[in-house]
C-alpha cells in the first residue's frame, strides 16, 4: 500500500477566490493559480506537526524538539546520573561492565524488568511509540542505559521538521522558501503535477512521509490552508476593487 498523503478537499472557496482575482485583475488564469498554490504552501507548513495551534516557525521547531525529548524519556533512562550508594555498581558503571550491571540492577525495585544497555538502541525507541510515530503519554520506561542519552536525543531533534518536508518538493517547484529546518530533510517524500493548460488547470500534491497518513488531524489543517488562502484572497480582491473603484471617482 503506498504512504503517500491523498485526502478529498472542499476547493469550492479556493476556485472561488481564484476567479475572483482573475475578474478583478485579468492576469493569467495559471499564473494566478500558482500564485494561490504558493500561499497554500506556505499555510499548510505553518500548520503540519510540530506547527499549529498558533504555534510556527522557530517556536514550532522549538515545541517538536522538546517532544521528542519527552518521547524518548518515555522509554529511556539514564543510569550514570543516577544517586547510586552502592561501590558495585559504581565500580561497574565507571568500568563500563554491561555483564555485570545487567546482572544486579535487575534486582532493585525500582529497575524491576527493565533492560540494561550501554547505550539508547533505536530499536526500543520505534517499538515503544503507536502508529502516529509518538510515544504514548503513561508509557513505562523501559530500558536502562549507561550513557549516551543526550546524544541520542540531539540526534532524533534533528529530523524535526520531515512531515513538513513532505511539501518541500511542491515548495520548490513553486519557488516557496521554507525554513531549513524543514528544507535540511530534503524534496524526496512529497512531488508537484502541475497542469497549467486551459482548460484544465490542476496543481496535484502529494505529501509521502510514511506516517504522515496517521496524523488524525491533518486533513482538518490542510483544509484550514485551503480555506485560509481563499480568505486571503478575497481580501486582496476587495482591496483591488476598491482601489479601482476609487480611480473612478476621481477620474469623474
């Protein structure tokens, strides 16, 4: 089955709009159209986790890096910053003695059940999180590591901004310029048709990030764009007619 993001939208507003800029400024129909469609991108990033909620930009990149932090000490804890009284264990932390950690940490209490490595190994980061690519609020930490935590942490920061460049391919077939933390993870997960001949006038695009499909609330945000950028220029038409309307009154 493909990953790639299709959702039915209402454009009724959106073609709407872009007639009405055309009867107000007689300008191209496709050159028009891709001119809304570059709104509508720079809207539907603004909005795709980690934006929304009012949320864009730095602060958005911002809020996504401060998830994933909490999404991986959710599975992860460290065991070198922990208050240990025991020489043992010292010994054997300072040593770098998995054999051995993994045979006396399993007996405290509070470490009951949980795996013991050198380091944080991804494999247990993707098993704990749900179809959404996130890890569940209550989840249980699961594994103990010695160190390399916070390594392990700037490293899973960095691909903050992918299901967003999922529009990078249709950015730049635009020539809308995005955020680098966004444009830093490539055009290879999404792609632009345009077709731009009268009388059809189509714009296909497609986000693919794999698990873009499981974001319960995307269709809603890229909606909002849509909708957003018909708003949008409604206004820039009212303040075309207007204008015209006043070059009249003076011409008379």
């Amino acid at each position: 089955m493909s990953d790639s993001l299709e959702f039915r939208l209402d454009t009724r507003a959106f073609e709407k709009a872009l007639l009405a800029l055309y009867g107000a400024t007689w300008r191209d129909l496709s050159e028009l159209l891709k001119e809304m469609a570059k709104g509508f991108i720079k809207q539907v990033v603004l909005i795709t986790p980690p934006g929304g909620g009012g949320v864009t930009g730095p602060a958005a990149r911002r809020r996504g890096a401060a998830h994933v932090a909490t999404d991986v000490n959710r599975v992860f804890r460290e065991l070198r910053h922990e208050k240990w009284h025991s020489p043992e264990i010292k010994k054997a932390i300072r040593e770098r003695d998995l054999a051995r950690l993994r045979e006396i940490v399993p007996h405290i209490p509070e470490f009951a059940g949980m795996q013991v490595e050198l380091e944080p190994n991804p494999a247990y980061h993707r098993a704990a999180r749900n179809s959404r690519g996130v890890v569940p609020q209550g989840t249980r930490q699961r594994v103990l590591v010695l160190d390399g935590l916070k390594k392990y942490i700037k490293d899973e920061q960095a691909r903050v901004g992918k299901l967003a460049s999922g529009w990078n391919a249709a950015a730049e077939k635009l020539g809308v310029n995005l955020p680098a933390w966004v444009t830093r993870h490539g055009a290879g997960r999404g792609s632009i048709v345009l077709e731009l001949r009268e009388p059809s006038l189509t714009i296909r695009i497609t986000n693919a990030v794999r698990y873009a499909q499981h974001i319960s609330d995307l269709q809603r945000r890229i909606q909002w764009a849509l909708d957003r950028q018909a708003s949008g220029t409604d206004k820039r038409v009212a303040k075309i007619l207007e204008a015209a309307a006043r070059k009249a009154s003076l011409k008379a």
